[in-house]
C-alpha cells in the first residue's frame, strides 16, 4: 500500500526528532566516550619545537568598552609572561564612548590602540594590527573576558608541538550576580565538554571569541562576513594540522541576561557560520565535513525543516479531518516538553528556563537561516550585553 503524503510527512518529522536527539544528545556523548576509550591507546605524534617561549601579541576587541576596559587593560597587564614577549593591542571598532581615551592613557606602558571612526567590524582592524606586529602568536579576547593570569602561558605552552595550529582557551561561563540563567550556563558547559572531547581527535572545529589562539604563519587572511573564531580552527584543520582545547587556558566569561539579545546574537553566529561553510566548505578535509555537518550543519537545518514538515502535517491532517493525528502529534509534543522540565528538575535547573532556551535556540536558527538564504551577511560584530561584573569587580 503506497504512502500517503500525511504518513510521508509523519515519517520525516520522526527522522528528524531521531536526528535531533543523536545531535544534541548522543553525538557529544559519542565524542566523549570515544576520546576516553581511545585515549593512550594512540596518542597524537606530536613534533616538538624548541622549548622556548614564542612572541605573542593579544588582540583585545572592544566597541563602547568604557565601564570595563580599565580592568581589561589591567588583566592584561598582569598576565604571567615573559616581558618583552607580550604586545597588547586595544582594537577599538567604531566606539563612540570613552573606550579610545582609555586606551590611549596606557601606551606609556606599551598598550597599543588601533581604531576605526566607524563600525566596520573587528576582522577589519585585526588586519591593520597584523601589519603592525612580527609576533608568532596572535591571541584573541574580548573586552568582557577576564583572563586567568596563566592564560596566555597555557596557550604558548600548547604551541610548542609544531602539529598544533588553533588553540581554543576554557571559557568558563556564568550568570551575573543577582541573576540565574542556568540553561544558558548548562548549554556552554557542554558545549565545552564536547571540545575538550573533540580536541582528543585534534579536531575542535569552532573556538570561541573570548580566548583563542592561532600561529601566525596560519593565520587566514580574515573576511569581513565570517566568524574569525570560526575561519581560524577551519583554515587551520583544512591545511592539515590540529585544533584543540585548552583546558588550563582559562577566561571568564558572564552569559547575556536579555534573551531578546541573545537570540539577536545567536542569529548573528549562525550567518556568519553559514557564511564560512559556503566559502570554506571545499577546502575542507574529510574528517573535518564529518565533525563539521553533525556539529554544526544538522543544527542549524533541522529546525527550519522540522518547522516546515510540522506546519505541512499540520495543515494536512486539518484538510483531511484526521483528529487523531492531530491528537498524537499534540501528545508527542507535550511528551517532549516534559521531559525537558523533568531532566531540569533531576539537575536543579529551571525547567521552563531550558525550555525557554531551546525554543530561542530554535528561533534563532530558523531566522538565521532564511536570512542568510535571502543573502544577509553580518560583518560587524556587537558585544553581548551583560552586567559586566566580572570585570568590574576587583580582579
């Protein structure tokens, strides 16, 4: 008996229920379970370079910093290594505050500021500031990061093997005093697990804005409308050497309070995502495209096509006057919710929170991606808003 266009749909909604939860769910833990399991049995061979330390110039990205840039100034300063060997440049796009003043109060002690009258996104100065350091190592944070003191060390220190391209540094996030976002924080913490997996495998295929790290002589040639803690890892991986995650690089990091804002800025990662895939996606090795389309690619389809296939089933079973599909595709639903505010229960989080968060997940995705189909590109980049109260504590 040939299948109706209601049990085809059905069918595919199923598929990519079952998709959803091996990308979410199982394949990090997948990873996980791999790299311990495999882990000492076949080490990566590592090429040694000499032992000492390498130049390091620190890329600090700020736009309308001012509560905040002082203490960053300051963390910089204070971190652990070798002097001489450290440049510090303030990259401030397009501010219209005091952040330039700042800035310029500390180049008696050797802080650099490289700036733009408009906002042209950061990739643009981080050109400019390349031209003007022969450092080996070029790091990257963000005004709203606060670093560990050893930070910088711990990523030099991952460089010296000579088959390390792409460092990723362990953001560790958290909510603002006063406030708790926990499903934000619960989605960054596996967000991390997953990389410290994936490292194993030399293959963390996105690094993160707040603390990277990338060898000079790697270093792409940076596009305005793509990610460059997106481009980096990749450009790295696609010439054949490995990207990994640090975990006694630390910086802290406090997660956004407005989820308005933070689905904003969700959209705004997945353009520029999708943005590097479309250019970079040739160029990339076999292991990276499998890393790559369960990471990333599935996540960012499903939810368009799910909304899609739901919407048609919908509108079918409605024509065809097939209430108990409609019935049971309710139940499904609701089946589903619950689960989500029965896992939050079992780990003190709240439940309508991680559900809140999966729903602006889902949001973000679909509105990333039919922009980006309907050709919208994002070249500036804006800073999440948070209290900033890790910085403006004393550090």
């Amino acid at each position: 008996m040939p299948f109706d266009s209601i049990s085809l749909l059905a069918i595919a909604l199923s598929c990519l229920v079952c998709l959803g939860a091996f990308v979410y769910v199982g394949y990090p833990k997948l990873i996980i379970f791999a790299s311990k399991r495999t882990r000492g049995r076949n080490p990566p061979q590592f090429k040694q370079n000499e032992s000492r330390e390498p130049s390091v110039v620190l890329f600090v990205s700020a736009r309308n910093e001012e509560r905040v840039l002082n203490k960053k100034i300051q963390n910089c300063l204070d971190l652990h290594y070798p002097a001489g060997l450290l440049e510090i440049f303030i990259l401030s796009d397009g501010s219209t505050d005091k952040t330039n003043e700042i800035a310029r109060a500390y180049q008696a002690r050797g802080v650099k500021l490289i700036s733009s009258a408009t906002w042209n996104g950061k990739n643009s100065l981080i050109r400019i500031a390349m031209t003007q350091t022969s450092a080996e190592l070029v790091v990257f944070t963000d005004a709203n990061a606060r670093l560990d003191r050893l930070a910088v060390s711990s990523l030099a220190k991952e460089m010296h093997s000579t088959n390390i391209g792409c460092v990723t540094g362990n953001v560790l996030h958290s909510s603002a005093p006063g406030h708790s976002n926990h499903a934000v924080v619960d989605y960054w913490n596996m967000e991390t697990r997953t990389k410290l997996a994936e490292s194993h495998f030399g293959c963390v295929i996105a690094s993160n804005g707040a603390l990277m790290a990338c060898r000079r002589s790697l270093l792409p040639v940076l596009n305005d409308d793509m990610a460059n803690d997106f481009q980096i890892p990749l450009h790295v991986l696609s010439l054949g050497k490995m990207s990994v995650f640090c975990e006694t690089a630390v910086a802290y990091e406090e997660v956004v309070q407005d989820m308005l804002e933070e689905r904003k800025r969700k959209v705004r990662i997945i353009i520029r995502g999708l943005t590097c895939v479309q250019k970079m996606g040739r160029k990339l090795r076999l292991k990276t495209l499998v890393h790559l389309f369960f990471r990333k690619i599935c996540r960012w389809m499903m939810p368009p096509l799910a909304a899609v296939i739901w919407i048609s089933l919908m509108g079918e079973a409605l024509l065809s006057k097939r209430w108990s599909l409609l019935i049971s595709t309710s139940l499904i639903t609701a089946i589903c919710a619950l689960t989500v505010l029965a896992k939050s229960r079992k780990t003190n989080t709240s439940g309508k929170g991680r559900l809140q968060y999966l729903i602006l997940i889902a949001q973000a995705t679909c509105l990333a991606v039919i922009q980006f189909m309907l050709g919208r590109r994002v070249s500036t980049w804006k800073s999440p808003t948070t209290d900033r109260g890790l910085l403006e504590q004393d550090l």
